[in-house]
C-alpha cells in the first residue's frame, strides 16, 4: 500500500507553534479538508492533510468488526502516527498538537487518539465515533490529562448512529477529555455552522 501523501497549508511547520491535522471523510479530499481551515481559528498553524488512498480510509463502516476493515485501517493509523513522530523530532509538542476529522475522518481522529491519548491541543470530530462492531477498550491507551474535545453529530445520521457517539463520548471522559458533546435534530450529514462556531469557541479559542 502507498503512504498517503500529505497536503500542507497555513503557517510554515518551520515557525508555526501549532499544528492542525485534518483527516478527510469517505470520498473527500485532502484538498477539501484543508478548505474548512478558512472557516477556523487557525490562521496562525500550520495545516497538514493526508490523502487517503482512492479517497477513503478503510473500504467497510466505521461499525464492522476492525478485522474487515484490515489492513487499511491500520494503513490509516499509522499514517497519522508517523505525522505526528515527525512533528514531535522537528520540535512541536503533542500539547500543541491538534486534531479534526469529517465522517470517515472522525471515525479515524477519534480512534487515533483513544489509542495515542496524551495531552493534545485539542480535537474536533464532525460527526464520527470510535470505531469497530462494539468498543474495544483494550486498545485504548494514554490519559487526555484534560485535552477539550468536541464531538458534533446530527441525529438520526445515516452513517452514524448517535447511540456510538455518546458511548465514544463516556470513554473518552473516563479517559481524561473534558468532551463537549452536541447532538442536532435531523442536521443530515454534513457540517453546520453552528458546530463550527462551537469548535472555534471550544477548540481553536483565541
């Protein structure tokens, strides 16, 4: 399998003090990610955005057994924690660290850092939960030592159903996040405004 290549905007990593990390949903771009940055309060980090093989991180839903979804979902994994190596031998610190996902790419944000759980910047799920047929605490690892995140998700979601984002919601907690969880009536599956008001407020706060 190719390693994703990673797209880059914003700040310089050379004299940026915060780094974002945007993970694409299932047939999104790199590209498209990246643009949400204009809505954000990030104009002073610099911007990394991988590219998922064919556009998609893992072939099956988010909620099938993890072994269907192999090896790509391990591809995926390794591809953020090998980003995120490289930034820490070129100086940033995982405090400065911060992570935001779409659908697939939330799935993706919240799996990577259940498993890598450390004190982070911050990180914002757009609609996603962790992954697999049921939680698989065992994987999970680390203390958030009080990293905020913020989950937004519409309810119903075709995709993802509300009863896997609030159990993803309780784990994180019990692993030290303090999460802000927001569920709205019938928001289709996309991104409102509302949550990004909610994620510059919580998340990206100046």
């Amino acid at each position: 399998m190719h390693q994703p290549s990673i797209h880059t905007a914003g700040q310089p990593l050379a004299t940026a003090i915060n780094v974002l990390i945007l993970l694409h949903g299932r047939g999104g771009s790199a590209a498209d990610i990246l643009s949400l940055a204009n809505q954000l309060h990030v104009a002073d980090f610099a911007l990394l955005a991988p590219q998922a093989p064919q556009n998609s991180w893992y072939p099956n839903s988010f909620l099938a057994p993890p072994v269907q979804n192999e090896p790509w979902l391990s591809v995926a994994l390794a591809t953020v924690f090998d980003l995120v190596g490289s930034l820490e031998k070129q100086g940033i610190p995982k405090e400065n660290l911060y992570f935001l996902g779409f659908s697939q790419g939330a799935c993706l944000t919240l799996e990577f850092v259940a498993r890598n759980a450390a004190r982070y910047g911050g990180v914002v799920a757009f609609t996603g939960g962790l992954i697999g047929d049921r939680l698989y605490p065992e994987n999970y690892a680390g203390a958030f030592a009080g990293t905020p995140v913020f989950i937004g998700t519409g309810d119903p979601d075709f995709h993802v159903p509300v009863e896997r984002v609030r159990a993803s919601t309780v784990l994180l907690t019990s692993m030290g996040a303090r999460v802000t969880e927001k569920v709205y009536p019938n928001m289709g599956h996309t991104i409102s405004q509302e949550e990004i008001r909610l994620a510059n407020e919580l998340i990206f706060k100046k």
